[in-house]
C-alpha cells in the first residue's frame, strides 16, 4: 500500500495565480489599515486557494511480480559430443534449483539447436527472441549453457540485466580437423586440378605427432592412403577420368581422446567436363544424307571435327590431278595409327573397302575401341557387299552380321520394347512429326525408303527397329569401348521433312554422346539430385524391375528407401537426409555418392569450447564465464551497478517490480469545505474589525 498526494485544479493554473497575486495585494493593504482583520482573511483566501487546487490523498494496491531469470540452454551438434550433452543437463538441473530457491523468482528456459541450413549456432538469435517475450523491467539475469561457439554474436541485442556464460567442455579438450580449400566447382578432363588439403589440431593436442594419414576416396572406390604434416598446406593435383559429377572424399581417422570426428573428413564435389569432343568422320561414296553427320557435328561448338571424304577409289584413273581433288593428302598413317587415340568417336558414313586403308588400320581401329574408344557405323548397301568394312578385322567388334540381302521398301522406324528404356532412344516419341495426321498409337514420323538386314551379335541391343521389325540400329559394348551401327543411311529423309520428318537431330546427338560416354547417358545408372536436405533419388536400367536403394546415413547407419517407376526404364524418389553430410547409396551393383551440405558443418569448424567469443558481451553487463568442470555456482542477488560474478558465485539483478491492483482517491479539500472555511473567516474579520470600530 502506497499514497500519493495529487493537485487535480478546478480551474486553469493561471486563474489560481491571478487570484492569488490579488489576494496577496488585498491581504497585504488590509495589514497596513486594519492589522488584525486582515490575517483572518488572509486564511479565508489560503482556504478558496487550496479548495480551487483541489488536492486529494491517492492510494495504491501493489502486487508485487517476480523477476526472470533467462536460461538460454545450447543443443546444437557441438554440444553432443564428448560428455557435453551430461554437463549441459547436470548444469541446467543445478540451475533450476537454485533459482528455484530464491524468494520471488521465476525461470525462463529457451533452448535452441542448429539454425537452417549450415548457419551454426544462433544463440544471440534465440535470446533477443526470449527478451522480446518478456518485460524488460522484471529481467533480473540471463544464464547461457553452451560450449561458447556462437556464429550470430553481432545480433546480441541490448541486456537489461547481468549475462553469464556456463562452458561446457574441459581444458584438455583437443581435436582434430581437415580443411580443403581451392575445390572449383568444374575440372577439364584430363588435366590436373589442385586442391590446398590441411589438417590441423586445435586445443590441447599431444605432442610429438608430425604427420596424419589421409585417405583419398573418389565416387565411393577403394581409398588410396597417403601421409600429410599437420599444420601444414598441402596441395593436391587431382585429375578427373569420367565427365559429369566426381565426388572426392578426404578423410583422416580418430586419434585418440580426440573430441570428435565429424570434422575428420570433407567431401568435394567437381563436374567433369570435356575441354573438346574430338571426331573423326569418314565419308564413303558420295549421296544425299553425307552432310547430315557433318552439320550435326559442326553445330555442335564442343566438338572438334576431323572429316574425310572418299571421293575417288585408288583404282579409279581419269587423269585428274590429285591436287585438284583434295586440299592436303589423306593422312591415313597419321590418323589411323598414331594419332587415334586422341579422338573421342570415330564414325564411318557409308565407307567400304577401297584398299585405302589396309586391313592393319582396321585392326587398330578394333584395338581402339576394346581400349575405350567409340565407332559408329552409318551404311548402306555397301555394307552387305563382298568389300563391306565387316569382313576386315573390324568385323569383330561391330554388333551386326550383314545377310547381304538390302530391303528397297518404306518402313517407319519403331521403338523396341528395350528401346523405350535406352537412353538414346527413350521419349523419342515425344519428337513426333505431323505425318500421317490420322495415325494412332506409337510416334507419327516419316518413313525410310531401305534398309540393310543384319543379324545382331548375341551381346548387341536394338534400340530401333525397321522392316519387319528388321534392327535398325545396334548398340554393344566391346571391351571399354562402344559400337553403334545403324542398318540405313535414310536418316537425312527426316532431316528433310519427308513425310513430317522425325527426331533425326536429337537421335544421332544422343547417339553420339553415348558413344563418347556421356554420364546422362548410361543405361545402368544410380545417381541423386539434391535440394536443399531433400535427395531425388533416380535409377534408371533396362532391366523390367529394380530392388530398393539402400541409403548409408553419415553417421554409419542405414536406411531402405522404394523407387517407383516414372517412364520405361526409369525409377525415382523423394527423399529428405536426417542430417549433414556425406550419403553412399547402393543398388545391387551400381553405387553413388552425393553430399548434403558439407561434410563438416559450421557446428565442427571449431570444436574446443571458449568463452571468448561471449567474453565482450558478458563483461559488459558486468557478468562472469564459470567452467561447468569447476562446479556449479551459487546465485546471489545483488545492486544494479555492481559486480555480478565473483569466485563460486554469479549474480542477478532484482527489479522490483510490480502489478497495481487497485487504486482510491480522496479528497483533502473538498469545494463546498473551502468555502464555508473562507465564509467563516471572512465572518470572523468583519466581526473582529466592527468591534474595534465601537
């Protein structure tokens, strides 16, 4: 209970002043006159005064409201390693009693984990968010348990109360990290990237330990293991060997005592590219589709193309100047024995024995494929004939026997049931043309007028199929290498728009980059897009079913997770990685490997707890950084102003505040009392002065 004692005027201030001036000039001439008349009415006009200032006596109802005390508990995922997680609880237990026991005190308990994405530890986040839930005027003191790691220490908002800082962790602590710097996001083929590897110890690490091993691992093989010093730079040159996307991963095992090994490894992630496609195109006899492989190619700025024409056969002799039909010599030697293996796809457009190139470059041309290369086989009549290029010795490794037999009749090139899961023919229907308009079912493209009827080698796939359901073109694998051949050399009939064409542009794009083995191509394929936490998960095969994929987690375990299948030969899924880091997914034979996020997040860059990334703020509120390993302290209250932490002990601030329960007012000099004062005394001097008088 509380009173106050309030002025509430009847009328303007200035009025009350008026009258008052006035009454004192009355007052003081009735003291030169009349002495003693003149002090009553110098009370009578004090009393029509005080009455016009109206004064009243105010009282109020105080309930008092305890104070706050703000515990900011950190369970990010450097606060779960080692027996941070125990000291964290025994810590926010001990606390609880203890605030617990002070006499009008309440507890605030906000506790935060990682932020989105990779942003560490928002600790100053969380607190300005507790604050603004709370008034500021009950705040007595802020309490954070944490191992000190803060990433969002510039948004500390304003305290109106002492902050202290309970560590987590121990003095011996030590761990031990790999860094990777200079990791570009794309690598040419072939030539040496440098990546800067370190590994260093931070905290109180042993002595005598000079170097670490380090393992090497790229898209999931075996690790090639390796000796670095630590705190040291170490660069690194690595060459990609496969385009698309090449997943490196460094990793260092667990010392011992070390903290953690969370942040012993990193994961790279460098899309190989092609600097250039290097083809070489042979052209055989001369006809209306030999510049459909040269345009393709040409159009293509990627490519480098090496092109060939046969224009006269050696037994051919009219006199014609050699000179005059060709700008340089055709370099068979140069091309087909010592610089092969510098071209990526080699291609024969309707090319047939002329004693140009013997059967020892023929062979080579095998050896070139079984080493890797690719050979794509374009013919036409002449490859059932007696100097067809299948009977040198490059026969062995082309995917069709041909039967001599050349089938002069309009077919319309069809999908094969294996087709509509090959990648190089898979969706070709959606390229449909416009002919015939009334055609039903299957892709509407233009016709073919012939087509050379071959016999597929046993291990050959036919894609596309033509006359009485005739393959139409061939894919196998011979060795590393890849062999297409296709049985027509109508293509260009689409080319042209002959009855509304076809897809003839994106069927030999595709064809040849799966020659050159282009990773989107694969036919026997498992690979993960990520978005964000989210993995779509894509298997494609050619194969009527697949199993489940089974997904290796960071931490080591496992999970099964069901594809369902979207198009012919092609599987996915949606799913979302529990955490961050590096994921291994493995379907019967077929693996792959993808990163969420980085392999050591933000949390593990630095894992040795401190107090100096909070020691600014804290000693600014006049606060205290007490090591959990030395004992809860004891919480004591003491003065705004003054020195809140001391040796076993941190401080908090009582505000005394409180909620008004009820307020009454009461006048002092009500208006009609003034008056009949003022009457009164006004009587009194006249009486007084009238007497005298007599």
């Amino acid at each position: 209970m509380t009173g106050t004692l309030l002025f509430d005027p009847l009328v303007p201030l200035w009025v009350i002043a008026v009258i008052g001036v006035a009454s004192a000039a009355a007052v003081g001439l009735g003291l030169w006159r009349s002495p003693k008349g003149a002090i009553l009415r110098a009370l009578a006009a004090l009393a029509i005064l005080g009455a016009m200032l109206n004064p009243s006596y105010q009282q109020e109802q105080r309930e008092p409201l305890a104070d706050i005390v703000i515990a900011i508990v950190d369970d990010s995922a450097s606060q779960k390693i080692a027996d941070r997680p125990a000291q964290t609880e025994a810590a926010f237990a001990a606390l609880t009693a203890s605030v617990a026991a002070l006499p009008n005190t309440e507890l605030r308990v906000v506790r935060f984990g990682d932020g989105e994405g990779d942003s560490g530890s928002l600790a100053m986040t969380a607190l300005a968010n507790a604050l603004a839930d709370e008034p500021a005027g009950r705040i007595a003191g802020v309490v954070m348990i944490s191992d000190g790691r803060i990433h969002d220490i510039e948004r500390l908002p304003p305290l109106p109360a002492p902050m202290h800082l309970l560590l987590s962790g121990h003095s011996t602590d030590w761990d031990r990290r790999l860094v990777v710097r200079n990791a570009p996001a794309f690598a040419i083929l072939g030539e040496p990237v440098t990546l800067t590897l370190r590994i260093e110890d931070q905290g109180d690490a042993p002595q005598g330990d000079l170097t670490a091993p380090l393992a090497i691992s790229i898209d999931g093989a075996a690790p090639l293991l390796f000796d670095l010093p630590i705190g040291q730079d170490v660069d690194l040159p690595i060459t990609l060997d496969h385009g698309g996307m090449n997943v490196l991963q460094f990793s260092t095992p667990m010392a011992a005592m070390e903290l953690t090994d969370r942040n012993n490894s990193a994961v790279v992630q460098i899309n190989g590219v092609r600097d250039r496609l290097r083809v070489l195109l042979v052209s055989g006899e001369p006809y209306p589709g030999e510049r459909t492989w040269r345009n393709l190619l040409k159009s293509d700025s990627a490519v480098d193309l090496v092109h060939f024409t046969i224009l006269r056969p050696p037994e051919k002799q009219d006199g014609v100047p050699v000179d005059e039909l060709a700008l340089i010599a055709f370099p068979t030697r140069e091309l087909f024995l010592e610089k092969i293996d510098d071209f990526d796809l080699i291609i024969f457009d309707r090319y047939e024995r002329r004693g140009i190139l013997p059967d020892a470059y023929f062979q080579n041309i095998a050896d070139y494929v079984r080493r890797g290369g690719g050979l794509l086989v374009a013919s036409g009549p002449e490859y059932g004939s007696a100097d067809s290029i299948y009977r040198s010795s490059l026969g062995a490794v082309l995917p069709g026997i041909p039967t001599a037999r050349v089938v002069e009749r309009a077919f319309q090139p069809q999908i094969s049931d294996l087709g509509s899961r090959h990648p190089v023919s898979e969706g070709l229907d959606d390229y449909a043309g416009e002919w015939p308009p009334e055609t039903e079912g299957g892709p509407t493209w233009g016709r073919w007028l012939r087509q050379i009827d071959v016999t597929p080698a046993p291990s050959a796939t036919a894609v596309l199929n033509g006359q009485d359901d005739r393959p139409l073109l061939l894919l196998d694998r011979v060795g590393d290498g890849r062999v297409a051949l296709l049985t027509s050399d109508q293509a260009w009939l689409w080319d042209r728009g002959y009855e509304g064409g076809g897809p003839q542009l994106e069927l030999l794009r595709r064809l040849a980059h799966w020659l050159m083995k282009e990773p989107e191509l694969e036919e026997e394929s498992l690979w993960a897009e990520p978005t964000g936490q989210t993995l779509r998960i894509i298997r494609r095969t050619l194969e009527e079913s697949i199993g489940d994929v089974t997904v290796t987690l960071p931490d080591g375990s496992t999970q099964t997770v069901t594809l369902s299948q979207v198009s012919p030969g092609r599987y996915e899924t949606l799913w979302t990685g529990p955490q961050i880091g590096f994921y291994r997914l493995a379907e019967g034979d077929l693996t792959a490997v993808i990163a969420l996020g980085p392999a050591a997040p933000k949390e593990f860059e630095q894992t040795i707890a401190t107090g100096e990334v909070l020691d600014q703020a804290v000693s600014d509120t006049l606060g205290g950084i007490v090591a959990i390993e030395d004992g809860m302290p004891d919480i004591r209250a003491v003065r705004a102003g003054r020195p809140a932490a001391g040796r076993g002990w941190i401080g908090i601030t009582p505000r005394g505040a409180y909620r008004t329960a009820d307020v009454s007012t009461t006048s002092l000099i009500p208006a009609w009392l003034g008056l009949m004062v003022a009457a009164l005394l006004i009587l009194g001097a006249w009486l007084r002065e009238g007497r005298r008088a007599r």
